[in-house]
C-alpha cells in the first residue's frame, strides 16, 4: 500500500472514529424553578444513555418563565424538548408555532406530566405576620411576593388557587372568589416575570411578608439561603399543579436527535428520574418513590385545573387579554 494510500485511510478511519464519538446535544427549553431538578437530572441521564447506547449526550437548559420561554420556541429558538409548568404554554407551540404535533400529552404516560406540585407560602423566619392561609395574604400590611400571571406559569397558579380558595371558603361563590384574589394581589409591590426573579426580590432584597410559589422552590431556597432562613406554610387547600413535558417535533426531526429526546423524557418516569424527583422536592407518579418520600410531602387538600373547565377555560376566563386577571390589574392600579 503506497504512503498516500496509507495516509488517506488513516484519516478516513480518524474521521469515522470522530462521527461515532461525536456528542449529541440537546436543547431542554424549561421554566425558571425547574434549573436545580435538572442540574441533578441532566448529568444521571448522560451516564444512563451513554452506558444503554454507547453515545454521549450533552445537555443544554435554557430557564425563565413558562410562557415567555414558549413564546422564544415559538419564535424560533430551537429546543429538542420543553418541560413547562402549564399544558397551555405547550399547546400555545402546537398551535402558534407548529413545532409539537397536537396530540403531545397521549406520547407519554400522566398526561405527560412525571411529577407534580402544589403552591404553598413561604414567610419570613418566626412567621412575624402570623401568616396561615389565603386569607391571611389578603389582609392590610401584609406584601404578597408572587411572578406576572401574564408571563408565569407560577403566577397563574397562584391566581388559581387564591381563586379556588376564595370559592372553597364558606359562603364561598365567584364574587367572593373575585374579592379575595383582589384583595391578594392589590398586596403585590412587584410582579416579577418569573418564579426565580420573585425568590430573588423575596430572598436577596428581603421584599415582602410571604412568597408564593411552587413546593419545589421552598428546597431551592433552603439550599442556597439556608433551612432557618424562612418556613414554609402549608395553606389549608391548593393546587395541583402538573407539569407537562414534550418533544419538539420540527426540531428533533431536522436534526436528527427525536430517539435522544424521546429517551430523554422517558427517563423522568424511570425509577431513578422519579427518585431525583423527590429529592428536588417534586411530587413523584412512582408509588414506591412517593412512598419512600411520603414524610416530606404533607398531605393537603387539593383541587385541580378541573375546577375551571380546564387550563384552556382558565386560560379564557382569567388571562387572555382583558379577561379577569387585566380587569383586577386596573382595578387595582386605578386604586393607587
């Protein structure tokens, strides 16, 4: 074999050897309170894949909140997958952008949702302001941290649930409904964009008496701030909040990544993605990880989306533009 032979099979060899190497990466589009799951998720599923399909896999995040980081993948920003907080924010891709084929929640089992969560308040160490229920926030003096309903799944359920409290109250009916989640939010004195913003405003500038937001955030909070910091308190009945997961069809399609997508979000139903579930404090489907954790999650009364028709009806009724949540905002700014 002459030299020149010799030197183009070895780089021919070299070059196939690099594409069999070579890592897939992938885009995980998610919303702001999801960043510590996936630090811990990411890594355990890399190992896995590799050591299933003898390929590498690398891990992209992008974090903010709900809606607006749908409203990026609608406008062009190329993610293998989202991980939302809302089913609407993934059906907003299906419809708006056309990236996810319709159908999306039968792919997986749950409705596509691994894991769940619920809203509860978390106050200021010692409770000082004797906060214990909906009712509670809603009162003079008292300032609600919570993110824009407009660009937050958080937010959103926040509303929801104050006005899902407001009707489970005695005497409760849709005015009172109304009266409390007005009287809740004329108590807001920032409306961050997202979860994480609103922790920061709550936590690092030490605005407000109470942060609503997702159980999972109160162990992010203990981990980077410290367990005696603040309590978290457990209202007398919240949401249950699903959070739904998909594949970005159009995406995975022109690159070629939909089998490392699919597995992807396979594995957060596994044993071991429900298990670093629990661990971040999300509410696992696995029986036997719910049982092994069943201590850390108490048990509360809940209502679901259900209770409004659905997260499209709630979507209607309360957020779209100039439906209830605008008309209390100018209530309230009008009051001001």
């Amino acid at each position: 074999m002459s030299l020149l032979r010799k030197l183009s099979l070895a780089l021919a060899l070299s070059s196939l050897s690099a594409l069999a190497s070579a890592d897939t990466t992938l885009l995980n589009v998610s919303y702001d309170v999801m960043r510590d799951f996936y630090k811990d998720y990411n890594p355990a599923f890399s190992k896995y894949y590799e050591a299933k399909f003898k390929d590498k896999v690398t891990i992209q995040q992008s974090h903010g909140g709900s809606s607006k980081q749908a409203r990026s993948v609608i406008d062009g920003l190329e993610a293998d997958v989202v991980t939302m907080n809302q089913s609407t924010d993934i059906d907003a891709i299906v419809e708006k952008g056309k990236q996810i084929n319709a159908g999306w929640e039968k792919k997986y089992p749950d409705e596509a949702a691994p894991f769940s969560s619920l809203q509860v308040l978390i106050v200021r160490k010692g409770n000082p302001k004797g906060i214990k229920d909906w009712a509670d926030l809603g009162k003079s003096g008292i300032q609600v941290i919570v993110p824009n309903p407009k660009t937050s799944g958080n937010g959103r359920y926040t509303f929801l649930a104050a006005w899902g409290a407001g009707l489970k109250q005695a005497g409760g009916n849709e005015a009172k409904a109304r009266e409390l989640t007005t009287a809740i939010f004329s108590n807001v004195p920032v409306l961050d964009a997202g979860g994480r913003a609103a922790t920061t405003t709550f936590m690092q500038r030490q605005i407000g008496d109470v942060l609503v937001t997702f159980e999972n955030e109160a162990e992010m909070i203990a981990r980077e701030f410290g367990r005696g910091n603040f309590e978290v308190i457990y209202p007398s009945v919240s949401i249950d909040a699903d959070l739904p997961v998909a594949v970005v069809d159009k995406v995975v399609d022109k690159k070629g990544t939909r089998k490392v997508a699919t597995e992807y979000l396979n594995y957060l139903w596994s044993p071991e993605g429900q298990e670093i579930a629990a661990q971040n404090y999300l509410r696992p489907r696995n029986a036997a990880v719910t049982a092994k954790y069943a201590k850390q999650f108490p048990s509360i009364k809940l209502f679901g989306v259900a209770e409004f028709g659905g997260l499209k009806a709630a979507q209607k009724k309360f957020f779209d533009d100039g439906a209830i949540y605008d008309q209390i905002a100018a209530e309230i700014a009008k009051k001001k």
